[in-house]
C-alpha cells in the first residue's frame, strides 16, 4: 500500500519554513521538477524558458497580496538546492495545464446536521498518475501558533487542508471560456494565504477580494459548522450554499452554466446522492465508502488509470482521498484510489 510522506515543519519566518521544507523534500522536490519538464514538453508548446518567463510574470501580483507565501517559496528553493524558477513552473501548474482537460476532484462538506460529528470535509483529488509519488503531507507550524495540515505536491505550496483555528479549504478545477494569460494570483499561493486565515469570513474575504486570470473551485468549510462553495473566475465570483447540510462539487460552473468552457461532469450529484442516503447519520467511515464509489464508471468519484492509449504517467486517477474531521482535529488521508489504499490518520 502507498503511503504519502508526512514533512514536520517549522521555522520563526516564512523563509525559513520554506527551507525546512525544501531540505526534507529534496529528492521528491527534484523528482516533481523534471517529472513536469517532461510533462510540458508533452502537453504545450511553450519551451523552459517560456514557462519560466510565464510564472515570473506572475510575481508582482504575488508579493502584492501575499508577500509571505513567495518568501516561503524563495525558501523552499533554497532548502532543495534548486532553481526559484523552477519552483514558480511547479506552483503555476494549475494555470499552466488547463489545457487539455483532466477532471480534477470531487469535493463536498457535510454539516453537523447531516454529520453528527461533523463538520468534515471531503475530497477525491482526481489527476494523472504520474503525480503519485511526488504527493506529500505538509504539517505547517508557524511562529504565530498556527498549524496547517495538508496535502500538495512537493515543491508546492500547500494546497489544500486545514488549520487549528478552524479553517478549511478544498479544491477544484475549473475552466471558464473567459480564462487566459492576465494578471492575477496563481491559484496555489491563494490557497497557501487562505490556510493561514483565522476564521470563515477572513477566508471568505480574502477569496473573494483575490483577481485571477483563470477559474477554480474553492470549497471553503469552518469548525464553527459552515461551508461555502466559490466559483471564481474572471469576470467574478458565484457562492453557493449548503443545502440540508451538504454541499458538493466538481468541475464546472454550477451557476452560471454559460461560462463552462469543459464539459459538464456529473460526480458531484452523484456523491449528494450518496450522502444524501445517509443525511442525519453521516460518518467517517460512510464517506469513505462514498469516496470509493464507482457509478458511471469510467467517470467515476473512484477514478482509475484506465486510458491505456495514453502513457501511465498522463492516465488520470484519483490520486488521494482526503477527509477533514474539524471537532476530532484530524485528517483521514488514503494515497491512490480509495478502493485499493489504506487510511491513515493525522492530527492538527
């Protein structure tokens, strides 16, 4: 069974935790860079040196609105002996491979009247299978007593999980017929600002407040027993709210239907199903089971590699399963799809 790394970090600057991380990951850190040099050379016609012009262009705007997460950028380059360059390709990815499509992830919040534990909050990471090894789980200890426990790729920021104040963050990818190169904040140094937030409405403002040049999907969830669904892109931002206690996603607008430049998915009614059969009596385990299901297969919320046309590394495959517990303080994480893997389980 798979097992994604977990990396401790800790550092009384953003710029040393950076380093911290960047020594404890080097060798995945090394091995995610030339696995998406590769990966680009497939899938656009932009050579290094392009990408590399793209996500500068990028920084101004980053240091602008979140100073704090390009120095632990500039860290983590430092602590894994590689290029600042490199390392900004690796965390513009998301506005780099939205073309061609893969379908990224299904996510969805259960409140506390459908969970009786609840909150939690849920995502199956749909991506390509190339990308499994370099999965890891960061655990953030910042010098101001936040902690942030998460999953990424290594060499990126956080990029998704939550914090001890409360706060929690899913995501998924979108794509609008408005998107395209502009200004705006990566999507992955927003989500590393959104997880240092100390409650639902800083979270919410900061999410709405942020420019972008192309879409994404932020699941946004509390302890405090809220969630909230954003559709950003663009030309701006669509909310939507639980309903009977559950809210989920895929990737596509919801709202306004007419900004959908990929095709309509339909994971994310089929995981409200699911839930729904157990609306009042939701728990861990259930959502687990939720996470392995496989209705409509192939287009499934288990997702597995099973374009054999394509190289192994390209197939897409749910990646990892991750569930957020907000009143235990813990994190469920299973690398792979979630019907072959194990769970294991984190604290805050």
């Amino acid at each position: 069974m798979h097992k994604f790394d977990l990396i401790e970090i800790r550092g009384e600057t953003p710029f040393a935790r950076g380093v911290s991380y960047g020594m404890q990951a080097r060798e995945k850190i090394s091995s995610c860079i030339h696995d998406y040099n590769e990966y680009f050379q497939r899938h656009t016609k932009l050579s290094t040196n392009q990408l590399r012009t793209y996500s500068m262009a990028y920084v101004p705007s980053i240091c602008e609105k979140a100073p704090d997460t390009f120095e632990e950028l500039q860290g983590i380059a430092e602590g894994a002996g590689v290029e600042l360059e490199e390392l900004m390709v690796l965390n513009c990815r998301y506005e780099i491979t939205k073309q061609p499509q893969v379908e990224e992830c299904t996510t969805a919040a259960v409140l506390s009247e459908a969970a009786p534990n609840g909150p939690l909050l849920i995502k199956n990471w749909d991506y390509r299978a190339g990308v499994l090894d370099h999965i890891v789980i960061l655990h953030i200890h910042e010098a101001d007593g936040i902690r942030i426990l998460g999953l990424t790729e290594a060499g990126q920021l956080i990029r998704e999980g939550f914090n001890n104040r409360g706060v929690g963050l899913c995501n998924n990818a979108l794509k609008s017929i408005y998107d395209g190169p502009g200004i705006g904040i990566p999507a992955t140094f927003l989500r590393r600002k959104v997880l240092t937030c100390k409650s639902f409405d800083e979270a919410k403002a900061l999410i709405l407040s942020t420019s972008r040049s192309v879409s994404n999907n932020m699941l946004l969830a509390s302890a405090d027993n809220r969630a909230l669904d954003i559709e950003a892109s663009p030309v701006g931002n669509e909310l939507i709210e639980p309903s009977y206690g559950i809210l989920t996603h895929a990737n596509h607008f919801v709202v306004q239907r007419e900004l959908n430049a990929w095709n309509y998915s339909y994971r994310d009614t089929r995981m409200r199903e699911l839930l729904e059969a157990r609306n009042g009596s939701i728990d861990v385990d259930y959502v687990k089971t939720c996470a392995m299901d496989h209705a409509n297969y192939p287009k499934c919320i288990c997702s597995h590699p099973e374009d054999t046309e394509a190289l192994l590394a390209d197939r897409e495959m749910t990646v990892a399963n991750l569930i957020i517990d907000f009143r235990a303080g813990k994190a469920h994480v299973c690398a792979g799809p979630p019907c072959q893997g194990e769970y294991y389980t984190y604290s805050i």
